[in-house]
C-alpha cells in the first residue's frame, strides 16, 4: 500500500502545483490589462506619432516587443520578469491608441470596442474549458502555430506597402484563428505540466488575447462600423 500512497500523494502534490501555475498565469494576465488600458488612453492623445510614419514605426514597435520577450524570458525567475511584461503591456496598449481612436469615431464605436473585448474574453473561456475539460495535451500544435504567426506576420509587413483592404481583412481572419488555438496550446501546457512558469504563460496568455482583440475590432470596424 505505501508506494500507493506516494503515487497518489505525488499526483495530487503535481496537481496542486499546476493549478498554482495557472492560477497565477489568470491573475498577472488580469494584471497586465492595467497598463494596457493606461497606455491606450495615453496612445489615443499620442497616436499621431505612429500615424506620421506608420511603416517604421511598426517595425520599431515590433523589435521592441519581440525584444522584450526575450528580456522577460532571461528574467521569467523573478520580478524584474513581471516588470518587463507590465512595461511590455504598457507600449502595445499605448500602440493601439490610433485604432481605438478610429473606432471611437464611429457612431457605434463604443459598442464595437465592447464587442471585441466581449469576444475576446468569450475566446479565452472557450479555449479554457477545452483545455481543462479533455486535459488532452495541444502541444503538437506548437510549431505549426509558430510558423502560422511567422507567415501572417510577414504578410503583415507586405501589406503595408500593398494597401490590400482584403487581404488585412484575411489577415486578421486568420490572427483570430491561429490565436485562439495558441490560446489553446498554451493553456493545454500548463494543464499537462509542459509551462511551469506563470510569467512565461501569462506572456504568451497575453500576446494571444492582444491579436485577437485588435484583430476582432478591426474586423467589426470593416464590417459593422457605422460612419454616417
């Protein structure tokens, strides 16, 4: 009987620690919409800066967020780690002060913000229970998300200079999906054990909802902003 009891001593012991892990990842990512919503106020005053040269400034912005992941990697062990993601929350709320702008310029701006949030927040829970019901590990889906989010990402770059409006409405389509099953894919590894660092999840947990939101508002824009 006594191995027995370590085996289920050592499950439940395992099970605590995950949950602890997830637990954790939920608050810092409640946390981090903070300075997400501070610096989309202060991006709505200032966003003409990014307006004025568009191009440079998103590929500016993009290095500074893919190089303040990698800072919040090197210092996911301690505060410093949570510092850098609420500094990186900060800048790409401050980022989507002119988009937000735009919507609020609509008749129904308020409400399409809402709705985009809403359906964020609706992806987040869909995902959520799929992870945590099935418990089935969505790890395999790693990389072929990744080069999913590398491919939209460079069709993003080029659709800077081709003005396409259909292909940026196909591209934030597709952020949405690919995303949402990041979403997935990161909440499934925390379940199974594979993320044992709330700061590295909250992180990825994070940089999903952020696509998606703008992504979604974009798309409600396009399709059902009022602008008489």
């Amino acid at each position: 009987m006594q191995p027995d009891v370590q085996i289920l001593t050592g499950g439940r012991a395992l099970g605590a620690e995950r949950n602890k892990v997830l637990r954790n990842t939920y608050l810092l990512v409640a946390l981090t919409m903070i300075p997400t919503v501070i610096g989309a106020f202060i991006g709505m005053s200032t966003g003409g800066i990014i307006l004025q040269n568009p191009i440079i400034a998103s590929v500016v912005m993009l290095g500074a967020v893919i190089g303040l992941q990698f800072a919040i990697a090197a210092n996911r062990n301690s505060g410093l780690g949570v510092v850098l993601l609420l500094g990186m929350t900060f800048i790409l709320g401050w980022w989507l002060g002119p988009m937000l702008n735009f919507a609020m310029s609509l008749r129904n701006g308020p409400q399409l913000v809402g709705l985009a949030g809403a359906g964020t927040g609706a992806i987040l829970l869909a995902m959520s229970a799929i992870a945590t019901t099935t418990k089935r590990d969505f790890s395999f889906m790693g990389k072929f998300l990744f080069v999913g989010m590398i491919v939209l990402v460079v069709a993003g770059i080029a659709n800077m200079f081709l003005q396409l409006p259909a292909l940026a409405l196909t591209i934030s389509a597709l952020v949405i999906v690919v995303f949402s099953l990041f979403l997935l894919h990161d909440i499934s590894r925390i379940i199974n054990g594979g993320e044992t660092n709330y700061i590295i999840a909250a992180t990825g947990v994070y940089m999903s909802l952020f696509n998606i939101f703008s992504s979604l508002l974009h798309l409600l824009m396009a399709f059902a902003g009022d602008r008489d």
